[in-house]
C-alpha cells in the first residue's frame, strides 16, 4: 500500500499525537499486559487525562492482585489499542497506539477494582511508519471532534449511501481512478474523509478536505453535504 495520496499538496494531515488522541478517544476495547499477564479488556476503561486512565477489573482479579503484590504498589505494564476501520475495507487495521507505563490501585467496589494507569512513553503505528511522542505532545493535542461518532458516520455512509461514495470519488484524480473496482470510505476527520481505492494490483489511500474543518458532528455532515455539491459538478470520470 502507498502512504495517502492528495488532491492538493497543502491537504493537512491529522499530527501523530492528534491521531493517538482521536484512538484514544473512540477506543471500546484494549490489550492490557504485565509480567505475568495479557488479558483484552472490553468496555471497561475510561480517559481520565491524556496521559492517565482507569480500568475496571473484576474484584479479586490476577490483575488486580499482582498490582496490589508489586513493590511500592506500581507495576509496570503496557496498553495496546488497535484502531479498525468500522466499513470492511481490505487491510482494515488503521493504526496501533501502545502506552507504556505504571499501574496502580485507585479504589476498590463491591464487584470490580479500579486500577490507575500512569501513561510513560507513547507509540504510534500509522500508514506504515512508527511514532514514538512525548507525553507533553498528547497533552497538547486534542482528539478529533468527529472520533467518539465516526464509526457511526462511516457505516451509515457506505450502508445507506453507496451513490454518495462513487460521486464522491469524482472529486479525485483520474489517474488514480485507473483500474479502480472498488471505493469505500475509510477515515472521517476534521481533516476531510479519506477513501480507500481498490484495484486488482493493490489498494490506496486518498484525502479529500473539507472546505471548512468541523466543529462537531452536526457540522462534519454539512462539510459533507459540501463536498457532495462540488462532485456532482463534475464530469464523470471513466476508470479504465
């Protein structure tokens, strides 16, 4: 796969810490591993900070005990979440974010023990290429305003919209429509809406902006709206 291609080169790009945020931020589910243990963790963690986060494990866990054995009650552990296209695209996996930091107890219930998670270093895994960022740098960034509803957006938009997706491909170059069979969107951000354009030989990534980044939800589907004007002024491009 090539890195995402656009239709201008002053098309802006999420930054690798604004990315980690955005995963952060709409992330159901995590990898957690210690020492002694790798467990998946579904539904049960919550940001409290960029750099810190609390989960939820059951009371009387082998997580939890090995946090409360650990000298000076931190135990070293790791965070691992992967970021999955919410539309079936080939190579679905968008980016990896793995945390690295320390555990430690932050209260206890009836049925569940909270532990805290002090993140250290912060790696990013995107388009190929690896980031490792500072903590100040995710402090410093803000997840994307789209991210906790894009899952939504994307599926209702390659569902209930599929004409939407070919019109908008008209907006793209036609040389990278050549040989194309299939487009499907793949990423909404403030940033604009990347497909995904599949042929015989492979598959690539293309950004088309927004005229106007968005500030919400409600305002991404306008800048959507936008974008869908200009393509059906667009001649239509043939793929052979």
């Amino acid at each position: 796969m090539s890195a995402t291609d656009h239709p201008t080169a002053s098309v802006a790009e999420p930054t690798p810490a604004e990315l980690v945020r955005s995963v952060l931020a709409a992330a159901r589910s995590l990898t957690l591993t210690t020492e002694a243990h790798r467990v998946d963790l579904v539904g049960l963690h919550s940001l409290e900070a960029p750099g810190r986060l609390l989960l939820n494990v059951p009371a009387g866990s082998h997580v939890g005990a090995e946090v409360a054995r650990a000298p000076g009650g931190d135990l070293a552990a790791s965070l691992e979440f992967t970021d999955v296209a919410p539309v079936s695209v080939p190579d679905r996996i968008r980016a990896r974010v793995l945390l690295g930091g320390w555990l430690s107890v932050d209260g206890q219930g009836a049925n569940a023990e909270a532990l805290c998670f002090e993140t250290v270093t912060a790696e990013l895994g995107h388009d190929g290429r690896r980031f490792e960022l500072e903590v100040d740098e995710l402090t410093a960034a803000e997840p994307d305003p789209l991210a906790a509803t894009e899952a939504e957006l994307l599926t209702h938009l390659a569902g209930a919209h599929g004409d939407a997706v070919e019109l908008l491909a008209q907006l793209v170059d036609h040389r990278s429509l050549l040989g194309v069979t299939r487009v499907d969107p793949l990423r909404f951000d403030r940033y604009g809406i990347v497909l995904r354009l599949t042929r015989a030989s492979g598959y690539h990534d293309v950004r088309l902006p927004f005229p106007v980044p968005p500030r919400n939800p409600a305002h991404g589907v306008l800048q959507m709206r936008a974008l869908l004007t200009r393509a059906k002024a667009c001649p239509r491009r043939s793929r052979r």
